[in-house]
C-alpha cells in the first residue's frame, strides 16, 4: 500500500455542523449581548477551518474589545448544543472509514476548540476508527504543525491528509503531506494530489495507490 497513514479535517471533510452552530452561537449572543441575530449558516461554512483568533476578527469585530471573549463563549457553548443536536453526517463517512481502518492507522487533525472533537465523536461513534487525534484547542498549534506532529509521533512515512479546503491543502503541503481534496465539502483547493466527489471514492483511491507517492 502506497500510503501508511490518513489524516482527516473535520468540518466539510466528515460532517457539516454549520446548521448546528449557528443556532448555538445565536442563543448565546442573545443571552450574552441581547443580539437579536446571530451568525447565519452560511457565515459559520465561511469561517470553518479558521483559528479561533480568526474567528473573532471575521465574525465578532462588531462587539469590539469584547470580540475575543464573546467568540470563546459562542464556542464554548457549542459544544454542549451540539452534544445534543448533532451536526449532519456526510453519506458514506461512516462506510469509509470503517473500510479504510481495516487497512490503515487513521489521524483525525483540526483547528477546532478543546472539546471539539470529543463531542463529534461522542455523536457520531466513530472513536473506534481512529488512532489518535489533534487540535489547536488542544496543542496550541496550528493545523500543519498538528499534522507533522502526529505524523512524527506514528512514524508515518507517506502519510495524506484529506480536506475540503484551500488551507487543508496547504497545511498539508507545508506538514510535508500528499493531500486528497474532499470536493463534497465547504471549500475549493489548488492542486491537490487527487480529488473524491463522495467519502467512498477513497477507498478505492487508497487501495489503487492513486496519491502522490504512486
């Protein structure tokens, strides 16, 4: 096999929480700040892969020196909200990944907040399919750095990361990553290595050898 790990994005690559968190962001603005409107869904899908500094300066400039507490509250609060609502589960997600554990280690890597992953593992039951998983909210790192880290730790040689959006695949790129662009998702890429319409579409890819390293 061609690959000796996967590393997965969250957001737009396994799920789509954009629904979700907005409703949890405007409940807490309401109660926080007496908003009478939060983010919309489509705001949310416009700032998924950010970091939570991002985050704040793209959707909270508004509420000024408050912007960074305000941002951390709504993200704080999500997690809860979406414990018990769900974000919605792409098709074939759960079918990939199952197929695709059975040959190799898989990594899941985000810029998500501390209890991020948790919760959308917790929701989802998918924990038994991953090796091990990293965040910003977690390390304090960025995407790349998380990316390299794990790879390091696992001693992955020709690892790939899959994700939805431009800044995947440059945080892939810049981790040293053959990077597999998940074109079902939120965002666009610029040269990816290979590209999968639908989550199945990389199992075969895998097993074919279709990657960079090919």
């Amino acid at each position: 096999m061609i690959t000796d790990g996967v590393l997965f994005d969250l957001d737009g690559t396994l799920w789509d929480s954009c629904r979700v968190v907005a409703e949890s962001w405007g409940e807490t603005l309401r109660q926080l700040c007496g908003a009478q409107r939060g983010p919309s869904a489509a705001d949310v899908k416009g700032i998924m892969g950010m970091t939570g500094e991002q985050i704040a300066r793209t959707l909270f400039s508004r509420y000024g020196e408050r912007a960074g507490e305000i941002s951390m509250r709504c993200m704080e609060e999500e997690i809860a909200y979406i414990a018990r609502h769900s974000g919605d589960v792409y098709p074939g997600v759960r079918e990939m990944l199952a197929a695709l554990s059975e040959c190799f280690p898989l990594f899941l890597v985000s810029n998500c907040q501390q209890g991020y992953i948790p919760c959308f593992l917790g929701c989802t039951g998918f924990a038994p399919f991953f090796r091990d998983t990293a965040c910003e909210g977690t390390t304090g790192l960025g995407k790349a750095e998380n990316i390299a880290l794990l790879c390091r730790q696992y001693g992955l040689k020709r690892p790939v990361y899959v994700g939805d959006t431009v800044s995947d695949e440059r945080s892939a790129r810049q981790a040293g990553c053959a990077f597999v662009h998940a074109a079902y998702g939120f965002g666009t890429a610029e040269a990816p290595d290979a590209v999968i319409r639908r989550p199945m579409e990389l199992v075969g890819l895998l097993k074919r050898g279709e990657t960079a390293y090919v």
